[in-house]
C-alpha cells in the first residue's frame, strides 16, 4: 500500500507541476514526508493544503490515501467524497481508485449496500476502471448472488476480452451454482489466456481447483490449490485446502502438504495450514507441534497467541499459556487480544487482581468496539464472581451499549441481580430479556431459559445445538453445563466426559464454573476429571518431547 500510495503521489505531483500550479509544494512536502515513512507529517501537509486550496481534489485524495492506511475509515470516507467532488472525471482512474477504497471501508464494516453504491459510482467515473467489476463480484460471491457475479464476469470479459479475469469470475459463479463442469470449462478458458509469468497465474488455479474439488476430484484439486498458493498465498485457496481435509476421508491432504513443506521448510504458510487441519480433527498435540515448527522458523506473535490457547484450554497447561502472552507483550505492549485473553486466563486462575489490572489495560488501549465491548464483558465476569455485583452490573449494561443484540446478557444481568437480593429488579430484567429476544430471534435460547427456570426446554434446546457441532469440545462442555443446573446429572456427566474425550483439557475452569456445582459432590464427576488430569499429563510429555526433538 505504501509502495502504490507513493507512485501515486508521485504522479501527481508530476501533473501540478505540468500545470504550473504552485499548490503542488505541499503535496511535495507530503511526498517526501511519506517516503521517509511519516505519514503524520503527510497528513499534516495536506491538510495545509486543502485549507490554503480548498478545491484541491488532489490533496483530498492523498489524504484519503494515506488515512486508509493507517486505517481511519471515517476520515477515509470524508476525504474520499471531497475528492470525488473535486476531481469529477478529470481523473478518472484516480478517482474511481478513491471510490473503490471506500466501497471497501464500507465492506470492511459490513455495510454492503453502501459498498456496492460506492462501485456504482466508480462505474460512473470510468466504465474501464477495473476495480468496479472485480469488487462487486467479489459482493455477490459472498451474498451467494452468483447471478450477478456471473453477470460482472461477462461485462469484464466484454470490456477486456484478453484478459483471463472475467473467465475467472464467471468461473467462481458457476462454482458458487454448484455447476462444476461449467465452471472447470471457464477456468480452462482463463488458462489459455494466460502469459508467460502472468500474475494472475493463481487466480486460475485456484478457479480450476474449486471446480475440481466440486467434481470429486480431490487429487487433482489439491495438486492445483498447493500450485496457487505458491504463486501467491490467498485465505480462499487455504480455506479450499482446510475444507478438502475435512470432506477427503484418510491423510491424503496432510500427507501431501507435508511433502510440499519438506521441500523448502523455510516456508511457514503449510505448517500453519497443517496447524488449523489438526485443529480442526480435535488433535491438539500436532495443532501445537505444526505451531512449535512454525515458530523455530520465524517469529510470529499471531502464532503465539494460538499456541497460548491450545496450552490453557486443550493441553492442561495454563502457566504456559500466560508466558507465551506475556512474551508477546515484550514486543507489543499495546496488542488488545493478549489483555483479552490474560483476563480471561487470570479469571480462571482465580487471579482476580491480575485479570482486574489486565482489563484497565484493555479498557485504555482498546480502539475497535467489539474490543471495548468483550473486555467489558470479561471484567464484568470477574466482578461477578469477586462478589462485585454493582460493578459486575454496570459493566454488563454498558456492553450492551455495544452489542445491544446479545439478548443472552439479559439474562445474565438478571440472575446477578437476583444474587444482589434485588429481585424486583431482576424480574424487570429477565422481562426485557425475554421482549427482545423473541422479537429478534422467536425463541428464548437454552441460556435464557435456564435462567428462568425451564430446564426441560433448556435441555431440549441445547440437544438441538448439539446436533449441528458434535465434535465440538466447547459446545459438548456448554451441554455439560445446561445439564447439570437442570439437574440431570447423567446427561451432563456423558457431555462431560465427550468434551475431555474431543480434547477439553482447561481444569482451573471447571474448577470455579458454578453451573457444574451440581456434579462436585458425585464421586463419579471426581474420578472422570482426576482420569482426564492424568491424560493430560502423558499428553504433556508427549508433547514437551516432540517439541525437543524438533
């Protein structure tokens, strides 16, 4: 981006100074300011700028450039307009560039019908900008609208009948029709347009792969998914080669990226993607060991944080959990996720100070509301379960300032109340809970009628979920739970026990969660956790091997 951001500036500064118009010296100042990598001192440049010239288009556009950057969608979005209306079609290609960056914004925020608006105008501008065709294709495919992705493809290839891009949209579409042979069909006819070292060699592949992999021809699929990502690495390609492991019976898919890793095992993508197949196969001891190679490789603190979690919630081992977060403070103090997770870790650890002082870390760092909202919503836990029940409550509240559509923390809130002997208060609440939740969703979920005491349907509601995510240890130790305070302790022993079998191994948890309060006096609840505590430690010595034979 910074590259692209800097031609650009360049360019125009080339087109001011043909004009002989003096305003160019800011932008110059902002050139050399963002080819020094100080974008503030860029932006300070251009801000000059439009208030000696306010009608400077150019200088609009360059801010919306660099605040794109540095991701300040809302200045994006005000900037972008001032250029559009400055620039008109005296830019064409600049100004559609601008319109397509906040269709992207908007994207970004989830507001599709202002980003598909957003494209529209880019057509408006320049019916050659080629953004406008790609990006609204790219809305279909993910709406399942592939109608009109097909219709996008058929427009670019009209517009650009050598280029293999509108073959590959349209070949995406018929894959999204589920049409495979079509599909495949297309994707061969966007490899007959491809040139020699064509950058888009693995937009093609990866075409060709997913039509293969819908036809059943899973070898063949995987053979061009692996050949796409070594040209260029794309979350859909990986995504392609997660789904095939999940659908292909047998090891196939993990034999041959393996194969592919040996070959230069410089390169981390395949470990990491190895790393989310095993996961996905609740098969925690190779998830690490993938995650343990990765790192001998390169530092990654992504990589960190997801060993960090396979250690406190899948290998027993909280206290390496908590150094691997801590390590990643080391480099970078101000990262949100890692205070997120330490709250939740030191909650479990029954380090109610620590978790305490992590979330006031959160609190003053976190910029993203869906941050602010989950750090308000762990330190509530914390508060509740410190007793803390006014505090508890107000941080509970203003979470739902954020997320006013989780309608499950009414209910929560409800039953704090209740044990601050306010039960006035949390009849009011339990009321409203239940207003809003059968208005957005038509049925009170297995949380909310646990809370108000009708276990049966409860039970009935939580084996409906379960029905969906079997394999899933968290959703088997969620049933656990609902079991449990509904009394049918059998039930939820049998969950339990599914959850240790599928890999939960996060004892401190089960230690303090109330809703198993009553399976503790049960001589049967002791002996399955004590026989998982023994698992789990053969499981660490397996692993502390592996990892020292690496």
């Amino acid at each position: 981006m910074k590259k692209l951001l800097i031609i650009l500036l360049i360019g125009v500064c080339g087109a001011l100074t043909a004009q002989n118009n003096q305003s160019s010296y800011n932008i110059k100042r902002a050139l050399d300011a963002a080819q020094s990598g100080n974008e503030q001192d860029a932006l300070k440049f251009l801000v000059k700028e439009t208030k000696e010239n306010p009608t400077n288009g150019y200088a609009y556009l360059f801010l919306a450039s660099i605040c794109n950057e540095l991701g300040y969608n809302s200045a994006v979005l005000r900037f972008g307009n001032d250029a559009i209306r400055y620039l008109g079609k005296t830019e064409p290609n600049m100004t559609a560039g601008v319109a397509e960056m906040m269709a992207e914004v908007y994207l970004a925020g989830g507001d599709t019908v202002r980003a598909l608006s957003m494209y529209d105008r880019c057509a408006e501008i320049s019916k050659y900008f080629k953004g406008t065709y790609t990006g609204r294709a790219w809305i279909y495919y993910k709406n399942g609208r592939y109608d009109d992705m097909f219709a996008e493809g058929e427009k670019f290839a009209k517009l650009y009948p050598k280029s293999l891009i509108g073959y590959v949209i349209m070949s995406d579409a018929k894959t999204g029709m589920r049409r495979y042979m079509d599909a495949l069909n297309l994707a061969d006819k966007a490899y007959a347009r491809l040139e020699k070292e064509d950058e888009n060699e693995h937009l093609v592949r990866g075409s060709r792969a997913k039509a293969l992999f819908g036809l059943g021809r899973y070898e063949e699929s995987l053979n061009e998914a692996v050949r796409s990502a070594n040209l260029h690495i794309t979350s859909s390609v990986l995504q392609l080669i997660e789904d095939m492991a999940d659908s292909v019976p047998g090891p196939m898919v993990l034999d041959t990226l393996q194969a592919v890793w040996e070959r230069d095992k410089q390169q981390t993508t395949w470990l990491y993607v190895m790393s989310d197949i095993y996961r996905s196969r609740n098969d925690y001891i190779n998830t690490a060991l993938m995650l343990h190679k990765a790192l001998a490789i390169e530092e990654n603190n992504s990589a960190k944080e997801s060993l960090s979690s396979l250690y406190i919630n899948y290998l027993a081992s909280p206290e390496e959990g908590e150094r691997l977060l801590l390590e990643i403070l080391k480099t970078d103090s101000a990262n949100v996720p890692v205070y997120i997770e330490l709250i939740q870790l030191y909650h479990d650890m029954d380090r109610y100070d620590d978790a305490l002082k992590s979330a006031d870390k959160c609190m003053q760092l976190a910029q993203k509301d869906k941050d602010v909202a989950t750090c308000l919503m762990l330190r509530g836990r914390v508060y509740e379960y410190m007793h803390d029940y006014r505090h508890a409550v107000d941080d509970y509240f203003r979470y739902l300032i954020y997320k006013p559509e989780n309608h499950d923390l009414w209910f929560r809130i409800g039953r704090v109340l209740r044990l601050s002997g306010d039960t006035v208060g949390a009849e009011k609440v339990f009321e409203e809970g239940k207003r809003a939740m059968m208005v957005d969703n038509g049925e009170l979920t297995a949380e909310a009628l646990l809370e108000l005491g009708e276990y049966d349907k409860a039970t009935e509601a939580v084996e409906q979920r379960l029905q969906k995510s079997k394999s899933r240890p968290s959703e088997r130790y969620n049933a656990a739970c609902v079991y449990a305070m509904a009394g049918r302790s059998s039930e939820a022993l049998r969950e339990l026990e599914a959850a240790f079998e599928y890999g939960f191994r996060n004892f401190y948890h089960i230690v303090w969660d109330s809703d198993l309060d009553n399976l503790r006096a049960l001589p049967e609840f002791n002996a399955l956790v004590n026989k998982y505590k023994e698992k789990a430690e053969e499981e660490k010595i397996l692993l502390r091997k592996l990892v020292a034979d690496l």
